[in-house]
C-alpha cells in the first residue's frame, strides 16, 4: 500500500510528464501545419527549415519551463527570451499563418522569465503583433463581421494557451512544494510523536519503578519475619509491573488516560509507604480534558521526584482554584540546594505550556522545594 507522499511524488512526476507532452503538442502542430503546407501546395523549397526552427523553440520554452518547474529563473533569461521572439516571428512572415501557433510559447516565455510588469508589457505586444499579423493573413476573406471573428479568436487562441502554458509550468512546480511540504510535516509529526511518546513514558515508568523498588525493598525487609507481608508486597511488586507494562503499550497507541483523583490516591498511598508523612488537601473535581491530565501528571512527576531525588520525610500535596484557573502544590522538606530541570519537569512544563498553563520548580527559602503548576479551569478544556 503507497503512502500518501509517495502518491503525491507520483502524481507531480505525472503532472510534469503532462506538461511535456502540453508543450510538445504546441511545437509538433506548426511544424506539422508548416510541412505540410510548404510540401503539398506552394513552398516545396522550405524542406526542413520548420523542423529546425521547431526544435530550437523547443529547447528555449523547454528550458524556461523547466525552470519554471523548480523555481527558479532560467540564466541568461532575457537572451534566450530574445532568441526565442527571432525564432517566432521572422519565420512568421515566411512561413505563414500555420506559424503563429508558436506565439503562445513567446507569451509562455515571457511571463516565466520577466517581471510581472514587463511580462505584461511584453504579453500586450505579443498579443498587438498577433493582432496585426491575423489581420493582414485574413484580409479579403469576408466581410468586416468575419474579419473581427477571425482575428478575436487567432487572439483568443493564442492568449489561453500562452497562459495556460505558463499555468501547468507553475502548477507543476507547486506540486512538488507541495510534496516537499508533506515531507516537511510528517518528518515534524514523526518527532513529535517521538517526543511525546518518549515524554509519557518516563512520566509513566518513572514512579512504577519508583514504586517497583520501594516495594521490593520492603517485601526484601519483611523476608524471615512477617512473610505474609513480604508475599503481600512481592504480589504489590507484580501488580504494579502489570500495570505499568500495560500503561507502557497504551502510551504508545496514544490512549494512556491519567486522572487527578487516581494519580492523588496512588501517590499519597506510595509516600506513605515509604515512610513520609503525607498531607493532601486538594479541591478540584470534575476538571476533565487537557488541564486535569496536566495536573495528573504533575502529582505522579513530583510525588515520583520526592522519593528519587530527595531525602524528605514530610510532603504535602495541595490545590484548588483561583481566578478560573486550577492549581496544584508539592512541597517537601528534603531540598537540597538549586536543581536544574531534568527530563521529568520539562516535559511537565511543555504539557503546562500546550493548555496555556505554567509550572516553576525550586527550593524555597525555608528548606523546602516546591512544585506548582497552573492551568486553565472551566469547560471545554
């Protein structure tokens, strides 16, 4: 099964094999009209003349639109623009009418390789000449009602295919950014997804295996002299490992859901485990959407810091709201000097900052080091 950037890098290819055969067809039709009409009725001498001069009008429109195509300007523009007019219209008036086609790659050229003013200027004198020489061609052919037809649509003609000559170059070329540009974004969505994933997983593993240690360090204690105790941690041990393997596969297909309440009851009951005296005071129900699982994963991040990073033996959990906005507290007493913000808080920061909330971290002038988030509060968040 393709991927949508290979279809659209197949699609641009088509597009521009398109263009060629677009172009091609316009030169192939004058030189076609021109041999035929030289061989079969007045001009036999002209010969090869209209194929020659055919290619080389290919080679120039060819080079302008290639150009075109990657965005760029063709070098030495105004020269083989100039060329390309010498091309154009000399012939014009040997060959005849059959040669006007190739106007339309003149009003191509033109509108590729001059500014937008002078391309104008020039379209306009393309168009003037165009006028001038189908007047001439179609003079006596009827009356004044079918001389303005005639010339009308000689003009006509040659301005839409001109400009739509010019229109597929450019359309080309935009599907390529185009393609370059889903590139672009799913380079940058792999990453962050990348980012996120490997953010919710040391959020997620790092209090379970916190908590695989505290416990297993007490079932390891209690081994020899309550062992009821220590089966009863080593089946703790084995239920959070199934948890946090299951957390593990639902990160990775995005359906990880942390809520405040859970979060709050988990990490008091794993303070207290080891032996902190645990205070939770927090007035935030119903909060749901992106704020709670912000907040959710501030109380597993801090409670997960306390027990890895320091030597507290008191922690005191808190929030509420103020000015519509929530707000939660953790604050313990086993600072232990200016800390740097590790992996853990700044992805915190980051979720904080994506539902246009805040968080600070530091060490308070008592001794204690306290984390506090904040985060919108009200519906739809």
């Amino acid at each position: 099964m393709r991927t949508l950037a290979a279809h659209d890098q197949s699609t641009a290819r088509w597009a521009r094999h398109l263009l060629f055969a677009v172009n091609a067809s316009v030169i192939l039709a004058p030189i076609g009209y021109a041999l035929v009409y030289s061989r079969a009725i007045t001009k036999p001498e002209l010969g090869a003349v209209p194929v020659v001069l055919g290619l080389g009008i290919a080679a120039l429109h060819g080079r302008h639109t290639l150009a075109a195509t990657r965005g760029r300007q063709p070098r030495h523009g105004l020269w083989t623009l100039a060329l390309l007019a010498l091309l154009v219209y000399p012939p014009l008036l040997w060959i005849g009418l059959s040669w006007g086609i190739t106007q339309t790659t003149l009003i191509a050229s033109a509108l590729i390789v001059l500014p937008r003013r002078a391309a104008t200027v020039t379209v306009g004198l393309v168009l003037l000449a165009a006028a001038s020489y189908s007047t001439y061609a179609y003079w006596g052919r009827g009356g004044v009602g079918r001389l303005v037809f005639d010339v009308s649509a000689a003009l006509a003609f040659d301005a839409i295919v001109g400009i739509a000559l010019y229109g597929a170059a450019r359309l080309v070329r935009v599907l390529y950014e185009v393609e370059s540009t889903q590139a672009e974004l799913a380079a940058i969505a792999a990453g962050r997804e990348r980012l996120r994933v490997s953010r919710d997983l040391h959020d997620l593993l790092g209090q379970s295996l916190s908590a695989v240690a505290l416990r297993g360090d007490l079932a390891l204690r209690l081994v020899g002299h309550d062992e009821s105790g220590a089966r009863e941690e080593i089946r703790t041990v084995e239920a959070i490992a199934r948890d946090a393997l299951r957390g593990a596969g639902a990160v990775t297909r995005d359906e990880h859901v942390t809520t405040l309440g859970g979060e709050l009851a988990g990490g008091a009951e794993l303070l207290r485990a080891a032996g902190l005296r645990t205070s939770v005071d927090v007035n935030l129900t119903a909060i749901g959407g992106p704020s709670e699982a912000v907040l959710a994963w501030a109380v597993r991040e801090g409670v997960t810091n306390v027990l890895r990073h320091s030597g507290a033996r008191a922690c005191t959990i808190r929030g509420g709201r103020h000015d519509g906005r929530a707000w939660l507290e953790i604050v313990n007493d086993g600072a232990s000097g200016p800390v740097a913000l590790g992996t853990g808080l700044t992805g915190l920061r980051e979720r904080a900052r994506a539902c246009s909330g805040s968080l600070s971290a530091g060490p308070s002038p008592d001794g204690s080091f306290r984390l506090y988030v904040e985060v919108p509060h009200g519906e739809g968040l």
